[in-house]
C-alpha cells in the first residue's frame, strides 16, 4: 500500500507539470483536491513522525498552491513541534513553478512574522532555510527584520545564508548594521556602544569608532582560534555581501559601507536608503576628553 501510494502521488505529480501552469488562488484541480482529501484521512492516523513526513512531502510533491496551503495550515494549527518542522521544510520543495513558490513563500512570510523571540529557534530556522531554498524574494525583508532583532548565533547564521541565497540588494542595509554593529564580531561587555564625531564625510566616523572599540576592549576575549561557530558566521557574511554586491573584494563593513555610497543613485531608485552608523559609540564623558 506504501509504494503503491507514492507511485500513484509521483504519477500525479508527473501529469501536472504537463499541465497548464495554474495561478495562485485558483480553483484547486480536482486530483489535487483529492490528494488533499488523502492526506487529511491518513494524516491523523499517522503512527510516527517519519510516516507523517511522507505524506505531507507526496502532498507537496503536486506543486500545486493548494496543497502549499495545506501544508501551511499545520504550520499554524498543529502543536507537535517535529510536524511544524516537518512542514515548514516540505513548503521548501515548492520552488518547480511560480505559482506554488508564491503560495509557499507567503506563507513561510506570515508565519516568520508572528514568531516571537520566545518562539522555537528551531523552527525560525527551518522557516528561514525554506524561504531561501525556493527561493522566496519577497522574503528578504522578513528575514532581515529577524537577522536584526536575534540574538542567536545560529539563527543569525542561517538568516545570513538565506539572504545570501535570495541575492537583494534589499538585504544590504540590514547586513552593514550588523557588521558595523559587531565590528570584532563580539558582542560588547555590558552593551556598552562608542561612537565618534570626527566632523568628516563618508565612513570617517565609523572608522574611528570602530578603532575606539578595538582599543577600549583589547584583552577582552580569550586569546586562540574563535569558535568555529563564529568563523562559520563571519565567512557567511562575507560571502552574503560579495553575492548580493557582485563585487568580491569587500571584506568588511568600511567596504560595503563605501560600495553603497558609490552606488547610491542605484539603490535610491529601488528605495534602499543607506542606514545611519549603529556601531560602538562614545558615552558623552568620553567625547568631552
């Protein structure tokens, strides 16, 4: 019943994509409809997560938008933790037709955006790795808004990644806060932020706060290799800005800050504006010596 079930599920597949593309919000087709009807009978009845994950991967193995949001709803309804994992990597897998990508992506969009900073970590994970698997443009925003507000070195790692894989210029804003932010790629003791107002144009600023930085905390952190976390994290975000850029030799956020004042009339027209410096700043006793 098994292999007979995923042949039957594959055979469909097969015959929609000769089909005509449908559009999302479309009627679904009567075979998807049924598939849909399939899985909600044996979904329930599924003895063990891995027994569930085939049927929720054969539903999205129709590409149709219906069954994207199918699978959406468990994202919103069911309360096992490995079913939500389950279906936010299924939603990854509909990136073979227009249609079903837009009905996938909004979902994963919606359901990121309702996630709190109490929220599974898992999942916000799992919910980034999929907009970038499909990949989900329109995503990119959403995923920067997390990159910002986390504070998890796995979860900021993987929004990197996704960016990475979305490729918009959108992304760079967010991506030069956070490099600027974390200009040794540590977080600060005691939150404590340097600025300095050197009264110069361009990334003088910038340059002299994150000078300042270094000399107040030299010594902070434990001398040896960094974590391979970190060094995971800091050659992602290299290699996020040189995608997204086209340009391989920046290294750091005094280049990337210097690419986006070069290409201000490009990244005007698209509605990026270049973020104000939210590095380490000065305490107002320290800019008085």
């Amino acid at each position: 019943m098994k292999t007979a079930t995923r042949t039957l599920v594959l055979a469909l597949a097969a015959s929609l994509a000769a089909a005509p593309v449908a559009r999302a919000g479309d009627p679904a087709p009567a075979d998807v409809k049924e598939a849909i009807a399939y899985f909600d009978k044996y979904a329930a009845k599924a003895k063990d997560d891995s027994k569930y994950a085939e049927l929720v991967h054969d539903l999205a193995a129709t590409q149709e938008p219906a069954a994207a949001e199918r699978i959406a709803k468990i994202l919103t309804e069911d309360k096992n933790p490995e079913h939500l994992l389950i279906a936010a990597d299924a939603l990854s897998e509909f990136s073979k037709t227009a249609p079903g990508r837009e009905a996938a992506g909004k979902a994963l969009v919606k359901v990121l955006g309702q996630m709190k900073g109490a929220d599974d970590e898992d999942l916000a994970i799992q919910i980034v790795d999929a907009i970038g698997k499909l990949p989900y443009t329109p995503g990119c925003l959403p995923v920067c808004e997390i990159l910002i507000k986390s504070d998890s070195p796995w979860l900021m790692l993987r929004c990197v990644r996704t960016l990475g894989l979305l490729k918009d210029l959108h992304a760079l804003p967010a991506l030069l806060e956070i490099i600027e932010r974390f200009p040794t790629g540590f977080k600060w003791p005691g939150g404590d932020e340097v600025t300095v107002d050197t009264g110069s144009s361009g990334d003088a600023d910038a340059q002299a706060a994150e000078q300042k930085y270094n000399d107040q905390h030299k010594g902070d952190h434990k001398k040896g290799k960094p974590p391979v976390m970190f060094k995971a994290y800091v050659q992602e975000l290299k290699k996020t800005v040189q995608i997204i850029t086209n340009d391989p030799t920046i290294n750091g956020g005094r280049a990337l800050r210097a690419w986006m004042v070069a290409h201000v009339e490009e990244l005007t027209k698209l509605g990026i504006e270049i973020p104000k410096y939210k590095g380490p700043t000065l305490k107002d006793d320290d800019k008085k010596k």
